[in-house]
C-alpha cells in the first residue's frame, strides 16, 4: 500500500470504479460491434455520466455549468434560514434543530442571496 493511494476518499474511489466499469463496458462493446453505434451509445452516456462525478474532469465542469444555468433546478435548503450550508451541517442556525427542509429554486435563492452558490449542488458529495 502506497501513500498515494490512501489520499483518495472514498467518494473519489466509489468514483473512479464507475469510470472504470463504464470505461470498460464500452470498451468490451466497441470491440464487438465496431460499426455499429447504436450499440455502445448507451455506455458512451454511462462514461459520461461516471465522468460527472468527477471533479477535476471536463465532464464535471460541464455538467457543473449545466446546474448552473437551470435556474428552475430546486435545491434543498433548511426551513428556518433558507440555506443549503445549514441543511448539510456545514454552518448550522440556531434553529436547526427544530427547522425542517424545503425546495427553493435556484433563481428564487439568487434573489435571497443568503450565501454561495457554491453550496447548491444536487450530489451531496
Ligand atoms: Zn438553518
């Protein structure tokens, strides 16, 4: 075991083994059916998608900006102050105890302005 590898979460690692599965089923399906698309399309996507998962990656930058331009997206966000860093237990408010959660759209939270939008990312990564 090197020290390298133990610097990876295990988000990057569970990460990283659907790049690979999806690598390799397209892989296996390119090799079989060459010339036919049609066939390896659905695991072109699947990589994509792994790919997503990936920070650092262009897939993920993209798939970033994409959020980023829905502004009817709904993000979950604390009932009592209205942000998602309090929702995911990074700055909790003196009311998170008793507060519930509710659905604000992206557009309605830019309106609030109560923090960055840094924190209104789907994946709870
Ligand atoms: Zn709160």
């Amino acid at each position: 075991m090197t020290g390298k590898i133990q610097k990876y979460s295990d988000a990057s690692l569970y990460a990283l083994t659907r790049v690979i599965d999806a690598a390799d089923r397209l892989y296996a399906s390119t090799a079989e059916f060459p010339d036919d698309p049609a066939c390896w399309s659905d695991h072109m996507e699947a990589l994509d998608s792994a790919l997503e998962g990936c920070p650092g990656t262009s897939a993920y930058y993209h798939a970033k900006r994409r959020r980023e331009n829905n502004p009817s997206e709904t993000i979950t966000v604390c009932s009592a102050c209205l942000q998602a860093s309090c929702w995911q237990g990074i700055f909790y408010c003196d009311d998170y105890k008793t507060a519930g959660t509710v659905e604000k759209t992206r557009a309605d939270l830019e309106a609030l302005a109560l923090e960055s939008s840094d924190y209104w990312t789907r994946d709870s990564e």
